[in-house]
C-alpha cells in the first residue's frame, strides 16, 4: 500500500477517481467516518475506519464516506449519501485534515 492515502476520521476529502473517469462519485465531496456496523458485519477486512481488499494489484485500502450531497450512480440508483471508497479515489480538501 505504498503511496496511498491513508485518511483519519474526520477528515474532508474530494473523489477524483482518474482511472474510472465515468465513476458515480467523481467531483463529490465529503467527511471520512467510520463505517456503520451493518457494513462491518457484512463485509471482512475492517480495521477501524479502514478496509483492506485484497486486489489483483496486492492489497487495496477503502474508507468509508458520508458525502456532503447524495448522488446516483450511473444506473440511476439511489440517491447514495454514504459509501466506500478507494483511498486512492480520495484526495484532501485543502486545510480540512482531521487535527
């Protein structure tokens, strides 16, 4: 997981995934959270607020997002207010870390 972005609870982050231009969360913003426990029991690899999934590319880290607008993804379901992301799809809102 070398040179990913590991984000802290709290922190403001923007979705900029480059290599899944037409991504449903693309330009949304929002606050890393810890996930809802429904995920955590519905899904393996939570460590805190970080989920590690093992990719073709070796170990991949998500966060879990409340995003500050709901959005659709691009089969027109939702509107989604929360959801996990890449780290790598996530990107620091200048001055808004986590102290």
């Amino acid at each position: 997981m070398k040179d990913i972005p590991i984000f802290e609870v709290g922190d403001r982050v923007r979705v900029i995934d480059a290599e899944f231009r037409t991504f449903w969360a693309n330009g949304a913003t929002g606050t890393v959270a810890e996930p809802p426990a429904p995920m955590l029991a519905l899904a393996d690899g939570w460590s805190g607020h970080v989920r590690t999934v093992a990719t073709v590319n070796g170990p991949r880290p998500y966060h879990w997002v409340i995003l500050d607008e709901p959005r659709r993804d691009s089969d027109g379901d939702g509107p989604y207010s929360q959801a996990e992301i890449a780290a790598t799809s996530l990107h620091p809102l200048a001055d808004h870390r986590s102290a």
